[in-house]
C-alpha cells in the first residue's frame, strides 16, 4: 500500500505539470529489444564503451554540480504498479535544447522479483548504464545526477526516448532474472518541477536512508563496534574494511 501511495503521488505531479501548460511526451519502448540494438546509430551494449568525455569534447551536460538534479532508482516488488516499458519525459526533447548544460532528474521504477539485497543493490550502481551507452558517461554525485553526452553522439540523434530505451534495455540485459518490468521518467528544463518532484520523492529517500542505517547498525554489531563517531572519520576505517572483506569471503565459501 506504501509503495502505490508513492507511485500515484509521483504520476498525479506529472499529471498537474502537464496540465499547466508544461510540454510532457509519453513513449514506449519497443517490446523487442534486439531490433533497437541492431536499428540504433548509437551503440548499445553491457561494458562496451568505457569512454571518459572531456569538457571541450561535451555537446550537452545533464545536471551537475552548478545545477538542479537528481537521480532515483527504486525497486519494488509490487510490479503490476509499473507501467513496463514506458518513458515518461517532462521538458524538452534534445533537438529543442539550445544550452549545452541543463537540469535535469531522473528516476527509474524496477518491478522485481525476489532478489538477495546486494542484487537489489546493485540496480542502484549506474556505471554499467555509463559504461553501455555510445558517447554517454555518467560522473558519480551520491543523490544527483551528472552525465555528458559527445558531439558526436548529438549529431546521431540522441534524444530522451533513445536514451530511455537504452537505460531499459541495459537493466534487462543485466538483471533480467530479477526484473519483472521497469519504467522511466526524465524531467529537464523546468526547476521548479525538478524541486517539486524531489519533495513528493522525500519519502523514498527516508526508506532508503532508514535501509542504510539499519545496515551500518547491523554491521556495526557484528564487528561489535561501539564508537559514536560515523564510518566516513573513523580512525579504524581500513581496519574494519579489510575484516568486513574477510567475512564476506567467509559467506561466500
């Protein structure tokens, strides 16, 4: 029940901008996903373009840090809340962009099956997403969002729905034993709704948050650690990650 409150939250805001005048476009992505890998003029594929995209080489900059971002990916297991393959867009298409650096958010909806928490974790780490696009990386800002696009990749035909396509195809290529649907939404252009969208998204943040500190509360007993202080300035910090190494080894034999 949580989780659909959440939802319809998040599609009645899209909603209400839609309704006072902002452009908001709706598309699907194609139910066979080798025809986007074969048709496609930029490439697509899982760690086939580990590319580092310098300043002077960036035809178009999404948030940063001089800019309103942000970046959510939640998984959930109730997958009949997601409408599967759907890339919801509010702002402009790129070929009506004239910038070269604007704010941008984006969240992606995970319906899923039964997962280990570090196989739901590891649809949070965006690097494959980065290492699997043509002229596409993503730099790491924890809560915001940060990529570049090249030229080169512009003048192919970049746009949202490409890149919502490729953001949907990548997750199926890499979990596709634990996805059970997925939906994107991009929101660039307007702040205010970038701000508006971050508060209605407040509670997924606290579940995360409250997810992180069970965690490290867990962790901390385990290795019966009592001090106050947190992780980031303790003084035994690689001591506990080299025994935090040793036990997950101990798991895993």
């Amino acid at each position: 029940m949580e989780n659909k409150t959440t939802i319809k939250k998040i599609r009645d805001f899209l909603e209400q901008e839609q309704n006072s005048g902002k452009t908001l476009f709706s598309y699907q992505s194609p139910l066979n996903q080798s025809n986007l890998l074969t048709n496609s003029k930029i490439g697509i594929g899982l760690n086939k373009y580990k590319e580092i995209i310098l300043e002077e080489e960036t035809g178009l900059e999404l948030g940063g840090m001089n800019r309103k971002s942000f970046s959510i990916i939640y998984p959930i297991s109730e997958s009949q809340l997601i409408e599967h393959r759907k890339i919801t867009l509010l702002g402009r298409e790129v070929n009506k962009i004239g910038e070269t650096n604007i704010d941008f958010g984006m969240m992606i909806l995970i319906g899923i099956n039964n997962g280990t928490d570090k196989e739901i974790d590891a649809l949070r780490h965006l690097n494959f997403l980065s290492n699997g696009i043509e002229g596409f990386s993503i730099r790491t800002i924890p809560r915001r969002f940060w990529c570049r696009i090249n030229n080169s990749t512009l003048k192919k035909g970049f746009s949202f729905e490409f890149l919502g396509n490729a953001i949907i195809s990548l997750y199926q290529q890499k979990f596709k034993s634990l996805i059970k649907s997925i939906e994107v939404i991009f929101i660039n252009s307007y702040q205010d709704s970038i701000e508006q969208f971050i508060v209605h998204s407040s509670d997924i943040y606290s579940k995360l948050k409250e997810k992180w500190k069970n965690k490290i509360d867990e962790w901390r007993k385990r290795i019966d650690c009592d001090y106050d202080w947190g992780c980031e300035i303790c003084p035994y910090r690689e001591e506990c990650y080299n025994i935090k190494q040793v036990l997950v080894t101990r798991e895993e034999i």
